[in-house]
C-alpha cells in the first residue's frame, strides 16, 4: 500500500445515476459520459458499475478510450463525441464504436473505410452551433445530405451539438444555439437524411431543460458527485465518490522561527509540529485551472490572492483535514511532498490525511482504491501499459 491513493465509492456513483434517472423524461436515456478515464476515477470502474444497473450507452471524447471500454466488456452504445482520423477507424468500426462526424472530406473517407471492410460505420453528426470547436454548419449540411444519401455504409444514428454556457442565469445564449441546432435538423430532414436519435444536454442543461432530454442525454459531471455550477445547489442531492488520501509520513516537532520549504515562504509562529506528506504537485495537489477573470470582482479577487501568496499566505481551497481538523499548508507544495503546520494538537505517523484533489487532473499514478458493498474490492493504477513495443529497438544496459 503506497502512503498516497484515491478511495472511489461505486455506489455513491450509481446513487447519483439513479438520481439522474429520477430527473429524467420518460422516452429518453442516461448517455453517461466517462471521458478521460471517467473523470479521474477510473472509466472501466464507473461504466462497468453503470452498465450492470442497466446502463446502455456511455461517451467517451477519443477512440482510444472508447477501446478500453470495450476491451473491458462494456456491450452498449460507446459513442466517441471528440473529433477522430481515418487511421483509427479500422478498429472503431471492428469493435462497434460510434463515431462523431464533423467534417466533410473525413464522411468520405470513413464510407472509404467502412466499404474496403464491408462494415456499417455507425455516426453521430455534430452540429456547431456557438461552441466554436467542431461540427457542420447549416451551410455543410446540403453537401453532407446529397452524399449522405448515397452512401452506402454509413448508418446516421445521432444528431447532437454541444453547450457553451448551459447552467450560465443567462439563458439566451443556450436558446440561441439550441434554436440553430433544431434549424439544422429540419434542414437534414427537408433533405432526405432522418438521424435516428438525437441528443444536445450535459449536465448543466439536463437540468435546466427537461423539454430538451430527447433520445439521450450526456451527463458526466453529475455521475461523479458534482453539480455543474453553484446555481444548481440544493437543487438535487448527490454523493461524492471521492476521496483522495495519504498518511503522515513523518512528524518533526520545531520551534518558532523555523523556515519550511522552497524558498523559504513559511516561516512557524510558535513552537510546533510539521508532518510531512507524500503528495504533491505531480499528483495534481494545488494544481488549478488557470482563471480567467469574468468581471471585476473576479479580476480583483484573483489579484489580491496573488498578493497574498507572496507574503506566503495561501487563500486558496488548498486545506487539508487531519483527524476531522483542518490543517494549514506550510510553504509550497513541493512535486512530490507536501509539509503540513499541526499546531500542538494529537498526531502521529500513519495518520491519515484528506487532501483536496482535483478529479479529472489528479495523477492516474495515484492507486485507485474501489469500494462497493461497503468493502474494498479492487485496487490498481489507471494507466493501460503499452500500446506497442518494436522488437528490434535496442536495449542498451548499462552497468554502474
Ligand atoms: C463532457 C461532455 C459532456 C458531459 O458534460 P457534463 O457537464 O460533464 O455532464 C456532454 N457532451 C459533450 C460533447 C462533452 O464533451
């Protein structure tokens, strides 16, 4: 056992499904989306456990990860929601993956594909409609019909845009772009092409737009605990599945003055006890998205934490808990340790600490610890090993 992992609770994930499906209009399916690697927690782990509570479609944004799924037993409907090429397609359609569209030439080319194999490709067009990243826009849609029609081994299963500011007060940007993705619809129709499903809310508009669920909808940041913006509290309840840990490594007791870390940033007020930490910035601890201030206040905010951080003041959500206390950081979080200021309250070597960790960018070397049932029944790293090794590459030894 490492003295640093990640406990993840399978039912908390299956609770918070379940709780999808309470919100969900009849007629239409839970599409739960596990890209990148399920958020952190471990995409075979979370659709497995879907899928056994009947579950039957799942998105992912690469064909890699759709692979994984499907090498792990996941039946249902994988759709691939990012952009992929043609020197994927060959094993996505072998392995019944479902490919999102955005361009013209690549349509050609996957008919191409699909036809040498004498398989049916199964797409999903992707309209763009204020998102600005990728799919047709009402312009393409004549060309695409036209060869559409004619092609042969291309089944169009879906019709989706995606949300640029679902779960923003403001609502008209989201109409906006759901008023051009229905235009684009009835301009497929006119034309002869009759997408069997089709799909536009994440988590944020899932919410806000029951009149909007149609044939599936793609929620992922629900499933993993989260509710996709402070608007939406007290809204619905939903457990967290995680929790991020490590044990106290070592425990020094030192005297006021005593400077801790890189650069010297902390320096204890009064006589006290440091423990040290096996966590770090390497593992994804402190580490945030960049902000980009919306407004004033937030611009303000933002500067006044920087000033902070200089005179070694962390403002951040950057607080550890120790035996159901909250415990400050000393100093920089250093790669791969972290220093923590006990004050003189109890503490001993192997205490276990909870620390706050980003989800989606915590380190997939971090062992995962599953629970279900109450009890842990697996543990294990998220990364798959190799995808080749060439045998003619050398290894050199070298000796000591
Ligand atoms: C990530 C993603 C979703 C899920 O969004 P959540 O807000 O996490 O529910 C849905 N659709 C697309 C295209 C996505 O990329």
């Amino acid at each position: 056992m490492p003295g640093a992992w990640i406990d993840i609770d399978l039912d908390a994930v299956l609770f918070n499904y379940q709780t999808v499906l309470k919100f969900l209009q009849s007629g239409s399916r839970c599409m739960a989306v596990v890209k990148a690697d399920g958020y952190g927690l471990g995409a075979v782990e979370v659709a497995r456990k879907l899928e056994s509570a009947g579950c039957s479609a799942f998105a992912v944004t690469s064909v890699d990860e759709g692979l994984i799924l499907r090498r792990h037993g996941i039946s249902g409907l994988i759709l691939v929601l990012g952009p992929s090429g043609p020197e994927e397609w060959a094993e996505a359609l072998q392995n019944d993956l479902s490919l999102t569209m955005s361009s013209f030439d690549y349509l050609v080319e996957l008919e191409n594909i699909a036809r040498e194999l004498t398989l049916h490709a199964k797409i999903h067009l992707k309209v763009e409609t204020g998102m600005g990243r990728t799919g047709f826009v009402q312009a393409d849609l004549e060309q695409v019909a036209k060869f559409l029609a004619e092609a042969g081994h291309i089944e169009v299963n879906g019709i989706f845009t995606h949300f640029a500011r679902a779960g923003q007060r403001d609502l008209s940007y989201t109409l906006e772009q759901h008023k051009k993705f229905m235009a684009a619809l009835n301009r497929i129709e006119e034309l002869g092409i009759h997408p069997r499903w089709k799909h536009v809310c994440n988590s944020a508009a899932f919410l806000d737009h029951p009149e909007w669920h149609y044939d599936f909808v793609r929620v992922g940041t629900l499933l993993i605990g989260h509710l996709p913006g402070q608007a939406f509290s007290g809204r619905l309840k939903l457990k967290d599945p995680w929790l991020a840990k490590c044990k106290v490594e070592a425990l020094y007791k030192v005297p006021a003055g005593t400077y801790v870390g890189y650069q010297s940033v902390y320096r204890t007020k009064t006589a006290t006890q440091l423990a040290v930490i096996p966590a770090g910035y390497a593992d994804g601890f402190g580490v945030e998205p960049r902000l980009i201030p919306q407004g004033w206040i937030d611009l303000l905010k933002i500067i006044i934490k920087n000033i902070a951080l200089y005179f070694g003041i962390s403002l951040g959500q950057e607080k550890v808990q120790l035996r159901g206390r909250t415990v400050r950081i000393a100093g920089k979080i250093g790669m791969q340790l972290t220093v923590l200021d006990v004050g003189k309250e109890t503490c001993a070597l192997g205490d276990e600490v909870i620390i706050p960790l980003r989800r989606a960018s915590a380190n997939p070397r971090l062992l995962r610890r599953y629970w279900a049932d109450g009890r842990i029944y697996k543990e294990r790293y998220l990364q798959e090993g190799f995808l080749s090794v060439d045998p003619e590459y050398p290894i050199v030894s070298v000796d000591s």
